[in-house]
C-alpha cells in the first residue's frame, strides 16, 4: 500500500497550484500542506480577466476560486504575496529568507506577461495577465474610446472583441500573416472576419518598429511598413513566460519534463503542473506543454491523486487536450491532437454555414477537431476521441 506523505508544499497559488493542494485534501491527505503564492491575492481564474472582467460583466472579485474560509477549512497555510527564490529535492527556500522543506514539491508556477524592455516601463503600455492588470485595463475602458492591440494571439483577439462591446474602437496588429495562427489558416481566416464585422481593425502581416506610450496624450505605433497608428493606450499580447527561474536546472526551454502522471523526470518527489509542466504525451511520443485551462484543472487532479497513491479516475487520464477562446458571438473550441494529423478540412455539419466545424486526420481516423460556435458537438467528439487507440 502506499504510504502518505506527512507533508506537501504547492509552489503556486493560480488554477493548477490551488487545485493541487484543495483535491489533496478532498481526497483525505491529513499531513501538512502548504501553498505559496507570489502575488497578494486569493487564488483566481484567469480566462475571465480578458473578457467578462474586462466589459463590467463581472466583478475582479468574482473571479476567485476560494475563499478565506475554505483556505482555513481545508488547514491549507497559504502563503500568500510569497515569492520563491530557488526549489530543489525537498526544499523551498522563499524570496525573504525562509527556508520550507517537505517530503513531496509541487511546480506549479505558471507564466508572466512577455513584455519586450523597449516597452516595459511606458505608461501608457498594458499586459493583461494577472487580475491586477484586468483591474487597470478595466478603468481604463471606462475613460478611453480606442485601444492598439500588439499581438492577435487569443488573448489579444479577447481583449479586442470585450472592447468593441463597449463601443471603444479597437486595432490589433499581428506580425504573422493572420491573427490566431495556432488556430492555422483557414480557421484564423473564419475568425478574423468576425472581428472585422464587430469592428475591429485587424492590421496582419505588419511587425512594430517603435512604440512610443509615454506621452499623456496616448500612444503611437509605428509599423515596419512605415504606417503610424494613434490611440488612448497600448494593449500587449505577446504571449508569456515561464516562471522558472527558481528551479531554472529542472526546466527546458519548453518546461519542466514530467511523466504521464506529472512525476518530474529524475527526482522522486517533484511534480509539476500547469503551465511550466512538459508532460509526456504517449499519443505524441514526446513532452508537450500546453497552456491550456483543462489542463491545468485535469493534471493537478491526476497529481493529487499519484501523490496519494490513488489512480486517478479516466476522466482525467483519458481526456484529450481541449482548449476554448471566446471570440465575438462566437466559441472557439478545439479538442484533441492535430499534430498527429496528415490532412484536414472542415466538416459538413451545419448546412447552414460550412465553417463551422473544423477536422484533423491521421489516415481515416479522426485525431482532432475544432468546433466554431457548436459546443453541442462537444460531447459527441470528446467520447470519440477519448475511445482513440493509435
């Protein structure tokens, strides 16, 4: 049988790390846990803060994943506004001095906002990661009517699409030939169109030579091309980093490389989840990381349980990755692994619009799919491709 940990510390207080610790003790760990987390927050969802936090549809505060109260209830000592400075085998040494150490160290770090330095301290220039950036985006919507928009990643076409319905005219400008390039071509392509018909200008193809945000009259952008764009505030979407400078000798370029089960290769008692976590995906035959929200949720829940010595229930373990971006009246959802695929094209679902679901094929078997605006298919493609065997 095997034995309990008597004590677990969960580096990382976002979805993965708060999720860690809370099963832990759903699933009847009784030994010590601790959280540390970097920022003076509650643990928080992040997918809202592009969206319904950033149109007034919800309240920061409404984000929260846990309360004071169930903190207390679970016996989680949270260390909240906590920093770690290095993790090893057993030890967490913090940012103030203090040395934590415990039989079993969850990752669970996540990314920060990529900001390039010729940008990093202009005034009128805003990430939007964390909840702290949502608020200052947020009274920023409620003062100014135009928004640029550096990067048409998802969270840059979120951040677009939440400002146009709130009437503030909106630009994105994508270095690559179409916005939402993960999405590839001809999906990218559906989704633009949406946002040019809400309003948005979408400017492709166009890398930034100079930004100048510091002015108290706005910003102004100026594009490879020469052209010049002017408006209230800069929005940059230029992706993320990971927070790995505290255990950077575990840590590829591409993340922590952890087992199916999120077991850090090499070291008995490491595990790491979510964003910093390259787990081995035998689909693939390789280590993949994803900075998925599902995956968060679903690795930490298989982790819990591996660290009890429970197996973790096929929900989990056999679920294929799934990640959703809400666009312009539209759901973007996309299940499974397309890489593995030798063909694809849309699917013959909606008489009524054919671009509305997308495939993936290795051969005749059907390995990932994209649905746009038809989260009624969820279900029906998810139980196919939980039944794959390649």
């Amino acid at each position: 049988m095997h034995a309990q940990p008597e004590s677990v510390i969960v580096v990382g207080a976002g979805l993965s790390g708060w999720r860690t610790a809370k099963d832990l003790r759903k699933l009847g760990f009784t030994g010590s846990l601790i959280l540390v987390g970097d920022e003076n927050e509650l643990p928080y969802d992040r997918p809202p803060l592009s969206k319904a936090v950033l149109t007034g549809e919800r309240e920061p505060e409404a984000v929260r994943l846990a309360s004071e109260d169930e903190i207390t209830e679970l016996n989680i000592d949270f260390r909240r506004g906590v920093s770690a400075a290095s993790v090893s085998d057993g030890v967490v040494e913090t940012a103030d001095g203090e040395r934590l150490e415990a039989e079993v160290i969850v990752l669970a770090t996540g990314s920060r906002a990529n900001i390039p330095p010729f940008i990093a301290d202009m005034p009128d220039v805003r990430p939007i990661r964390n909840l702290d950036d949502a608020r200052r985006v947020k009274a920023d919507f409620s003062r100014i009517s135009s928004v640029l928009i550096l990067g048409g990643g998802f969270i840059g076409a979120e951040v677009a699409g939440s400002a146009r319905k709130l009437g503030i005219e909106a630009t994105v400008v994508e270095a690559a030939p179409t916005i939402l390039g993960p999405l590839g071509a001809d999906i990218a392509g559906v989704v633009e169109k949406i946002h040019r018909d809400a309003g948005v200008t979408v400017i492709t193809g166009a890398p930034v030579e100079i930004v100048d945000a510091t002015a108290d009259d706005g910003a102004t952008v100026v594009l490879a091309d020469g052209r010049t764009l002017s408006a209230d505030i800069v929005v940059v979407g230029f992706g993320a980093r990971l927070n790995t400078e505290a255990f950077a000798d575990l840590a590829t370029p591409n993340g922590v490389e952890c087992d199916e089960s999120g077991h850090v290769v090499g070291h008995e008692g490491l595990y790491a989840v979510g964003d910093v976590a390259a787990w081995w995906d035998p689909k693939l035959g390789r280590h993949v990381r994803r900075e998925h929200w599902q995956t968060a949720g679903d690795g930490a829940a298989i982790v819990a349980h591996t660290i009890l010595g429970l197996e973790p229930p096929e929900i989990y373990t056999g679920a294929p990755p799934y990640f959703w971006s809400d666009q312009p009246g539209l759901k973007v959802q996309l299940l499974g692994w397309p890489a593995l695929a030798d063909r694809e094209g849309w699917l013959d679902e909606d008489d009524r619009d054919p671009h509305t679901v997308y495939g993936w094929w290795k051969g005749d078997t059907l390995v990932g799919v994209a649905l746009l605006g038809q989260p009624r298919l969820m279900v029906r493609y998810r139980k196919e491709l939980m039944a794959l065997d390649l």
